[in-house]
C-alpha cells in the first residue's frame, strides 16, 4: 500500500494531469483534494486530449476510482456536464465518487467572482488578480463563513432552499445574481441525478488504507499559489499544497509514504503576480509558442520564463518533497543554453536563496541570479524511441547534467522525466532516497 501525494510546486500548469495520469496507473483511488473548476488537467490519449476540470484523473482508468475530495468547491451544473461529456466520448472508465462534504460552487459565486476583481481593479489596476472567475474565492469565504452549500445538501431540496436563502441574504450587494427561485430547481434536478455518486469519501479511504490498496492525491494548481505560502494575494483560495492535501481528503499525516513535486523545466504563470525569471522577450516568447503555453481552464496566454531555483528549494522545504517529477524538457531541447535562477539579490544587497518574501512587492524587487547550463538536442522521433526502449540510459548527457543539478540544489532526486505530452513520454530515472539526495546536499552546501 502507498499514499502518494502529487503537488505542483511551481504557479501551477506543470503537467501535473499527465503525472497523475501515469501515476494512476499503478492506483486503486486517486483524489482531487482542493480547487474546482479553476483548474485544468491537460491529458494527451491514444483516443484524444481530455481537459479535466473538476474529476479526478483516475476517472480515465479501469478499475481506478476517482474522487472529487471533501477540500474541493465542485460546480454541480458544469460537473454534470463534464461527467456526461466523457461519458459520450466513451473515457469514462473510472469510477465517479463526489465527496458530500465538498462545497457547492454556484452561478453566484461566479458573478461575485468577476464583480470582486472588477472591484480591485477600479481601485488600482495593478490589484488585479486575474482570477479564472469560476468563483472560487466567494466558495472557500462562504466555505469559512459558513454561509455555504455542501454537495449533501443538493439531495434535500428543503435544506436546500433554506440555505440558498439565507446565501442570498449576504449577496445583496453583488449585481446580476441569477433568480433564486431558478436557481434552486435547477440545483434540486441537478442534485437529484448527481446522488447516486455523493457519499462520504474519507471512510472510503481509510477503508482502502486498511485493505492495502495504493491511493494516489491529485493536488490542483501549486505550491506558489497557496492562499497562506504562496504570492498572497496573487493566489487561489485553497491550500494546494501536501499539507492540504490531508486536510482535502481526511487521510492522516501518518498514513503517507511519498510526497511527488511536479515541476516544468521552465516556468510559466497565469494571471497577476510576481514572476522574478519571467522573460517578457523574444525568448520567453519562444518558450510561450514551442511549450503550446495557453491556459487550459480560460485560454489566456501564460507568462513565461526560467526555472527559478530559489521558489524550488522554498516549495521543497514547504512540502516535503521525497521526488520529483521535471515535465516539458522537450521544449528546451536545441537551446545553446538553459538559464536557471540559483538565488536572487535584494536591493538591500542580501541574497535570498530559499525563501519567499510575505510581502509580494518584495519579491517584485528581487533581481534573479542565473547560472547558464549547456543546452541538449531537440528530440527527434528517434530519440524518443530510444527512451522508450532503453529508458533513462537514452537521456542526453547535458539534460542529466540540468536534472542533477536540480537535485543538487533542492536535495530532491528526480524521478520522473517527461518528454512529450503522451502517455508514455515520461521515463522513470529509478529511485534514490530523498535522504541520500539531501546527505549529498548537504555536503555540496557545506
Ligand atoms: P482563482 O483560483 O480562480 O481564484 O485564481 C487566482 C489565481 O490563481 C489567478 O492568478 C489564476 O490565474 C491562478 N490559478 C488558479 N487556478 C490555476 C491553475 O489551475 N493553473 C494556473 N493558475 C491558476
């Protein structure tokens, strides 16, 4: 039995569906532990690309069950959808289970969400957060309000009601909320035929634990973007971190084995907020246009730049990372030279190397240092046939020299490269325990 946790640990978009999804594999249960609709897992199939929004992953797979977790805000209406829409296409192979803890993410909380930052934004362009506006932070305030809706509550219709009621009393205030009275029979029929897969998740999943069955914890977004650790308040609502991913599903610190980073070989963000490596140049306009860098969830183009070192080793520290899993390297291949961040001056002339400042202006101010790295060759077809033949061995030497400095520098093995969109086109470099990794760490820092 293994619990296994996948976090992104950059500003999210790190191919983490396509980890998960080679993760699952080897899972009974894989959980969505936080976020909603605002996230967008991208998976490349043999039958096609699917974008998974608010199930989990593990719902592609035979004899998977995906969870949508007790930490998630799910969107009944467009959950549905998504839910018949793979059924059409004939993906849904999985199981479906929805926490009846998870909060309701309504049409009202979508208006809210746009009217909030249209709000910060007359007040100063530059507050801005550029949400994905699917109402997510109104859902996590109602959440902690206690003002909210859980997915139980849409299979009772009077309780139902009640509550809808009185979530309106709160609202008066945001413009264009749709009629209640619509509102509440469209969430009663949706309720009623999303039933039969609400039920409580966590017995489900200490259950599974007792019978020995490996448990895969898909977390949505990242690390930076935690409402606490992350670039507040360019952040989401939630914690997408390891911490909460037990807090999003009810399993226990003590029960987990592994905690997996999920990082690109670059960097890209969407939305408003610090970005120290990002390269607003022909460069980064590269990285935009070969790494296909556009938003799964809104379509928005994402902001580019370097792997950034610093934010690494302070994701690390955060999450516990015991590996990690480096995506897109493909994208890199054929650069003369790969440029990663190691540290960042401060105007004070103090360096930061593994810290996030809490002041997000702070971070603005930061110059990154960068070493340059050799490049490696483009990956031809034939390369990616020797991958798949000869596994890690077909890597190309300069390539190893960037994922073993990586390790050097964060004191976490890589275990998983991935070097195309497709299923198969991750390689899995073999195990090396994370403390080893940091006993050399320590040794190369000392
Ligand atoms: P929200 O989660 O919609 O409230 O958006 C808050 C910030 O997080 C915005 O900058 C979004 O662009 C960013 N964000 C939310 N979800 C994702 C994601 O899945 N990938 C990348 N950025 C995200």
């Amino acid at each position: 039995m293994t619990v296994r946790v996948v976090v992104g640990a950059q500003f999210g978009d790190e191919a983490k569906g396509k980890v998960t999804d080679y993760l699952a594999a080897d899972a009974r249960y894989v959980v969505r532990t936080g976020g909603g609709p605002n996230a967008g897992h991208t998976i490349h199939l043999p039958e096609g690309t699917v974008v998974l929004h608010q199930l989990a992953s593990g719902v592609l797979r035979h004899g998977v069950v995906g969870v949508s977790g007790p930490g998630m805000v799910l969107q009944p209406i467009s959950l549905e959808e998504e839910m018949k829409t793979l059924e059409a296409r004939g993906l849904l192979k999985g199981d479906v289970v929805i926490s009846d803890r998870a909060h309701a993410l309504l049409p009202v909380h979508e208006v809210q969400d746009g009217w909030e930052d249209e709000l910060r934004a007359k007040r100063n362009p530059e507050a801005t957060l550029g949400t994905t506006r699917r109402g997510i932070g109104p859902a996590y305030a109602d959440r902690a309000g206690r003002f909210g809706l859980r997915m139980a509550d849409l299979t009772r219709p009077a309780l139902l009601r009640e509550r809808l009621e009185t979530l309106y009393a709160t609202k008066t205030q945001v413009p264009g909320l749709p009629p209640l009275d619509e509102l509440a029979t469209r969430l009663t029929e949706v309720g009623g035929r999303l039933a039969p897969y609400i039920r409580p998740t966590e017995s489900l999943l200490w259950d599974a634990i007792g019978q020995g069955e490996n448990i895969l914890l898909e977390g949505a977004q990242s690390a930076l973007l935690d409402v606490d650790f992350g670039t507040y308040p360019f952040v989401t609502s939630s914690h997408p971190t390891s911490a909460g991913a037990l807090v999003g599903s009810g399993i226990p610190p003590t029960e987990v084995d592994e905690v997996i980073g999920v990082l690109k070989a670059y960097a890209t963000r969407v939305g408003a907020g610090p970005f120290p490596t990002e390269d607003t140049g022909e460069r980064g306009e590269f990285l935009r246009r070969v790494g296909g860098e556009r938003g799964a969830t809104t379509g928005r183009q994402r902001r580019c730049g370097w792997l950034d070192l610093v934010l690494l080793r302070y994701a690390s520290r955060l999450n516990g990372f015991t590996s990690l899993a480096v995506t897109k390297v493909d994208v890199l291949g054929g650069l003369d030279e790969v440029p990663v961040c190691v540290r960042y001056s401060m105007p004070d002339g103090s360096t930061v190397r593994d810290v996030l400042p809490s002041q997000s202006d702070d971070l603005t101010k930061a110059q990154p240092v960068y070493e340059h790295l050799p490049g490696w060759p483009e990956f031809h077809e034939r390369t990616k046939a020797r991958l798949r033949l000869e596994g890690s061995r077909a890597l190309p030497s300069t390539l190893r020299r960037f994922l073993d400095r990586v390790t050097e520098e964060t004191g976490v093995p890589v275990e998983w490269v991935g070097y195309g969109p497709g299923r198969d086109e991750t390689v899995h470099l073999g195990r090396k325990p994370a403390s080893q990794a940091r006993t050399e760490l320590a040794e190369w820092a000392g």
